[in-house]
C-alpha cells in the first residue's frame, strides 16, 4: 500500500494502554494502521501484500459494503455530526452568557436590600417593628420640647453613628433617594424594594414638613427652618459627649433655628428639592403630597424674595453647631437644584427659567475639591461604588453585612451597644465605646467612611474618620447600586437603550416648555 491512492485511505488512532486510556501520539509511526478496505483491490495492491509494513502494528479489516442507502446515511450523519460539534463550540464560545442578578460577584441586589436597611436603623421617633433591626425602639421622642416654643421635632433620621439630626443631611437624603425611586421604580419593584424606600422617603418628608414654620400673617414673625436637633449643648451631658443608646438619652436636646430672611439659603434650595422630588414618590397619598409640594413653593419664594441669601452655616444660631460637620461652601447650587425639582413637582417654567438662568453662577462657586463630585454640598455632577464592595487592595466590604470581611467595629452608638433591656447611662457607654470587640449589634448595609487616599483603613470605634457611617453616604450608595443593578427581565425603554430608566417618570407634570 505504498501508492499514493492507497495511502490516503488509511487513518491514524492513537495507541489504547491496558488502562483504556487513549496514549498520546507524536507521529504516525506510534501508531496503529487501519485499512478498511473500502475501494476494491487493484493489481498494484495485489503485488505489494508481501512488502513488510512500515509501521509497529498493522491489521487488515475487510470490511464491505452491502446496503449502499445504509451506507450513504452514515456519511450524511457522520457528516453532520462533525460539522454540528464545531458549531456548538463556537456558539458556546462567541454567544453572551445570560445575566443573572446572583451571578454576580458583587450581588448588587443583596448590597441593595442591605443599604436600605440602614435608613431602617437610623430613625428617630416612634420606631416601627422590623424582624431585621431588632436593635432599636422609640427614641427621641421629646424633641423640640426642651425649645422655648415647645415644638414637635419628633421623627426624622440620625444623622451617623452620634444621636443628632441634621436637617440639611435628611433633605438630601430625601431628594436623592426620592430621585432615584423616580427614575428606577421598576428596579425597585422587581427585587421587592419599591414599598420599603417608599417608606422610608415618607418617613423623612413628613419630618422635613415639621421643620418649615411659614411666617404668621398676624403677627411679625418671619419664616423659620429648624436646622438641627441635638448636640453640644452647655450640659456636661449632650449628644457628642456621650456614649449612649438614642433609646437611653434623658437629657435636653439641643434646637437650632434659622430666619430664612437673614440666611440659611442652602438649606431652604435642599429641603424644596427633597419635599418636591418626594410629592412625586408620593403622589398616590394625594394630602402628603399636596402639603409637600405648598410648603416647598412657599419656602422657594420665600428664601429668593430676601437679598440676605446666604450660607446656613454663617450663623451661629443657625448652623454654627453644623459647621464643625457639614460646613456648606455656597448655597447657589442648592437654589438651583430646588427650582429644578420645583419644576418637575409643579410644571411651573418659572421655576425651569431660574434654574437655567443662574446655573451658570453655581458652578463659579464651586470649590475645586468638590469638582466631580455629588454630594450633600455639590449638586453639579453625579457618582458611582464597586471599590466600596470589596474591589479594593484591603478586599474588604466597606458596607457592613455584605461580603465575607466588614468592618465590625462601626462607629455608631446603637450598634455597639448591647440591646438587653438595660438603660445605661453616658458613664457606663464609655466601655463599649472603648471596647476592642466587634459591636454586638450588626448594622446593616451602613456604608463606613472608608480609608484614606493611600487605602489605609483601620476598623477601630475609637476612630470615625474611618468607621462611621452616615445617611448622606449612604442615599449615594443607593443611588449608585440602583443604577449599576440590572433592569427587569423584558424591560422596554421606547427611546432606546436598555437601563432600566423610566425617562418621563419626573416630566409628568410638565406639559408643555417653550
């Protein structure tokens, strides 16, 4: 079989060892001839069957044909079947597999849930049940009652780890979640969310309502904003001096007061964009979001009638114990971005027209540390988190409960605390302030402030500037997850595109612009 007709009908298969195994081969000559004798014989075949084969082993299989139909159906199949195998490798190989929220390494859903939950820990007032928070109860439940005016400042949010509230913190908390529910209701409502960031928008709008006190027509009195509850008061004991559960405090709490004639600008631009953004969460409780929508019209017109704009922290009064916290650094672009959230609310171009018309003198007051930033003192850009999740040098969560390292010595009173049933007094916090040991209660889905530029961290209690969360943080980790998290299956966006984004949600009551 030396003739080059003959050669090409015989095929190679490697050696099979007495385990069963196929042996690899280099070359023909480790190999095992085969010739099937499909072509009849010819003369020249004849007269070299007595030549000795070239290779270790060779066998003759006379095999012939009978059935030629059957014959022609094994090649078709066995055709087909080389040519199917490829294929379905290359279609493996070059088709996108299919999302999954669970496949994820970083589950954008569980990040979510556990986010949200954080806002469940942070409130103030007459505590709602929940099976996750078993931690927390009715707190602060006289404030504003150690004021002058006996007021009712009952409800709201902490602001981080201390037991004050900062009403400058809460509006942007309410605005930017209330924003995102508006843009990402049907994100929200396939993982089962949409009612809870509802109520939890809810909950901080019903307090922002209490700290807007409109001027009394029969009397002298100008318009007021409540800026901020608890803090350095002249007691020994006060909001930053002890270490105590919101549940234990018994001491007065502090209540500072802005006149929106005289300052207080951006605070007033940050609450009208967190009231008007929610009445359109909340537009299905037609009386809150009625009440929301007045009070931020009125408290719009009331903060730009005045030529005193100013910064809310310029007045010792008013955000002098703020300052030390969140030192705002101008109040332009809070106007703007209230005028802005007061259109789509209304559908008022007036509103449109001032936005536009002094944006431009926002963004001169930006300061340079705060350029691509968007945050609770810039509103001119945006953000986004998966270093925050564990992509990071430390491979560390820096949200608690998410991940298999977080840290567990959170800067937050009511978390290190044990919830026993004892009140303890500020002297007898101080252990668990000091103590070495992870807190005893897991807040969940608090965002830490995270290391430093050099991916230092440290998850120590006794050090805040690394371990204490706080709502503001926490609004843009919502913000970001939601917008990172995959739409619903079989989600349709009619202008194009397939993010999830409902892009007529907030022009709903805009009917037409010029």
């Amino acid at each position: 079989m030396s003739n080059s007709e003959n050669f090409n009908s015989v095929q190679y298969v490697h050696t099979i060892s007495e385990s069963g195994r196929l042996l690899p081969s280099a070359s023909r000559w480790n190999s095992i001839e085969l010739d099937f004798n499909f072509l009849p014989k010819s003369s020249l075949n004849e007269n070299f069957e007595s030549l000795p084969t070239r290779f270790s082993k060779s066998i003759d299989f006379n095999l012939f044909v009978k059935n030629k139909i059957h014959f022609k159906r094994f090649v078709v199949v066995a055709a087909l079947i080389i040519l199917i195998i490829p294929s379905l490798i290359l279609l493996k190989h070059f088709y996108p597999p299919r999302k999954h929220h669970n496949d994820s390494s970083h589950n954008i859903t569980l990040a979510l849930n556990k986010a949200l939950l954080f806002f469940d820990a942070q409130k103030s007032g007459q505590f709602v049940e929940n099976s996750l928070i078993r931690f927390r109860g009715n707190s602060g439940m006289n404030d504003g009652n150690s004021s002058e005016k006996n007021l009712d400042l009952v409800g709201g949010f902490y602001d981080a780890g201390n037991n004050i509230k900062f009403s400058f913190t809460i509006a942007y908390t309410v605005s930017l979640l209330s924003w995102t529910v508006i843009e990402y209701h049907e994100k929200y409502e396939d993982i089962g969310e949409l009612d809870h960031v509802t109520d939890i928008i809810k909950w901080g709008s019903l307090y922002l309502l209490k700290l807007f006190v409109p001027p009394n027509n029969s009397s002298s009195t100008s318009a007021r904003v409540y800026s901020q509850v608890g803090g350095n008061n002249s007691n020994a004991e006060n909001d930053l001096t002890c270490w105590q559960r919101p549940e234990d405090m018994n001491y007065p709490r502090l209540v500072s007061v802005c006149d929106i004639s005289t300052t207080a600008s951006d605070l007033a631009g940050e609450m009208v964009a967190a009231m008007s953004a929610a009445s359109l969460v909340l537009k299905e409780d037609e009386d809150i979001s009625e009440k929301l929508v007045k009070a931020a019209e009125e408290l719009f017109i009331l903060a730009n009638r005045t030529e005193k704009k100013g910064k809310y922290t310029t007045n010792d009064d008013c955000g002098g114990q703020a300052r030390q916290f969140y030192n705002s650094t101008s109040y332009k672009d809070e106007l703007v971005w209230g005028g802005i959230w007061l259109f789509f609310a209304k559908g008022n171009k007036t509103y449109l027209k001032y936005a536009t018309e002094n944006f431009a003198s926002a963004v001169k007051e930006q300061v340079a540390s705060d350029e691509g930033v968007f945050d609770w003192n810039n509103k001119i850009t945006a953000i986004s988190v998966n270093y925050i999740l564990g992509d990071n040098p430390l491979k560390m969560s820096y949200v608690v409960g998410y991940g298999n390292t977080y840290p567990v010595q959170v800067h937050h009173r009511a978390a290190s605390i044990p919830w026993d049933g004892e009140q303890r007094t500020c002297s007898e916090g101080n252990q668990w302030l000091n103590s070495r040991k992870g807190n005893p209660n897991t807040i969940l889905g608090a965002m830490v402030a995270g290391p430093n530029k050099d991916d230092v961290f440290s998850d120590e209690r006794s050090k805040p500037w690394f371990t204490e969360p706080n709502i503001a943080s926490n609004a843009g980790l919502v913000a970001a997850l939601v917008a990172l998290h995959d739409p619903p299956t079989g989600f349709s966006d009619p202008i194009g595109g397939n993010l999830g984004i409902d892009k007529n949600g907030m022009f709903e009551n805009v009917k037409e612009v010029s």
